[in-house]
C-alpha cells in the first residue's frame, strides 16, 4: 500500500509540474489552443518557441572518455544526474588528471546552467548547477546555458514536464529516448512565460515539489522500519528467541 502511495505522490509532483509550465498559476488568464495535442492550452500571452532560441550556450564533451583514475578533477557522471533530485549529487568515483582535462574539455559549465543525461532509461533526466562546479561533465552530460529570457529553474521543470518529454519522443518517432541527441532536443518547442511569470512558476514548484518529496521520505522511512522488523522477527523465531505458535 505505502509503494503505492509512494507512486502516487510521483504522479501528483509530475501533474504539479506539467500544470504549471503549460498553463501558469493564475486560473482566470485568457488561453489560446497551443496547437499541440499533448499541451492543450496555454496563456494567451505565452509564446512557443524552439529551445534552442533561449540558450546562450551549449556545453557537449561528448565523442570520448578521457583516462580517469583516483585523483584529479571529478567527473560528472550520468549517476550524478539521475541519483539528484533538483541538483546533481557531488560524490565521485573517478577523476582526471588537469592536463587531461584541458584537452577534452569544450567549455566549462557553471552556476544557473542544466545538466541533461543523454542515454539510458534516464536520458532526459536534468538537474541545476546551484553551487560552483568543481568538476567536468562527463561524455553522456550536456550543459544547458539559458539566455536572459529563459530563467534556470523554469527551463529545469520544463525539460522534466511531461509535455517536452512527449515531444521528444514524437520526433524520435518511437517509445523511448535512451539516446538523446542535442541536435533533437534543442529543436523542441518549449512553452515560454514573460520571465517574471517563470520565476513565480519556479518558486511555486518547487514549494509543492518539496512538500511531495517530504511526504515521500516519510513512506520511505516507514517502509524500511517495517523491513527492519520483519527481519527481526525472523531472525528471533529461526533462532528460538521467540515461540512460534
């Protein structure tokens, strides 16, 4: 019962964030038909536009692997990406050499820049840079840089609505994304606010994405308490601790 209402409250956060990145906060807005099935409506005052019209920058290290070892500058790793929830993880298992990473590195990510998986049952998965990186992007990492007009936040949640995924996978022409091309992705249309409204938009997901992820924990800590007790009661009855009737 609790995994269900686990899944459950997944649902809900992703409900949260498809109804806030295509429809906005305020329900007595005029809308407009988006002229994509899998939209609906949005704002009247919203724009659709190519992603690739609010980068400032694309960050893709992609073609090879440098040699890793156990020191040097961290690699980010898909892990990283797919074990975070709004920010990548920072632990790391393999690391590069600086003369190494000089030479395979294309450019450098940075604060307010989104990180996308490329590949695997994950590809699509995005997390925020929030603190200065001390590491590299691996190869199946790409780095998002949103110009002025695209807030860090709004594009992080749009990238995770169920809108753009369906979108994707619509051009890829198939059920899956587990190799995610930048030149696909970046050709996405994306569903764009007035910047002031991305921020409102932002602020009011991850408020609610907060409270679902508390919830969550709660079901997830109950659930590993009632594991814990299980095994006790069968290591008390194997070892004659307790009487089995």
């Amino acid at each position: 019962i609790k995994e269900k209402q686990i899944e459950l409250l997944k649902e809900r956060k992703q409900i949260i964030i498809q109804q806030a990145v295509t429809q906005g906060l305020d329900p007595t807005v005029p809308m407009k038909d988006s002229g994509v099935e899998w939209i609906g409506q949005i704002p009247a005052h919203w724009e659709m536009k190519p992603l690739k019209l609010h980068l400032k920058k694309i960050i893709d290290n992609r073609g090879r692997t440098p040699a890793f070892g156990d020191n040097g500058i961290p690699m980010l790793e898909v892990k990283n990406i797919t074990d975070g929830d709004l920010y990548p993880t920072e632990q790391f298992d393999k690391f590069v050499i600086p003369s190494v990473v000089e030479k395979y590195e294309r450019d450098k990510v940075a604060i307010g820049d989104v990180l996308i998986s490329t590949v695997g049952a994950t590809s699509g998965k995005t997390v925020l840079i929030k603190n200065s990186p001390t590491y590299f992007i691996c190869q199946n990492v790409v780095g998002l840089r949103p110009d002025i007009d695209l807030g860090s936040e709004f594009l992080n949640y749009t990238l995770s609505a169920v809108y753009f995924k369906t979108s994707l996978q619509m051009i890829n022409k198939g059920n899956t994304i587990d190799n995610l091309k930048v030149s696909v992705f970046i050709n996405n249309t994306i569903v764009m606010p007035p910047l002031q409204e991305q921020e409102k938009i932002a602020a009011h997901i991850e408020l609610e994405s907060r409270k679902t992820n508390n919830a969550i924990d709660i079901f997830i800590n109950q659930i590993n308490k009632l594991k814990e007790y299980k095994t006790t009661l069968i290591n008390s009855a194997v070892t004659g601790k307790i009487k089995v009737v």
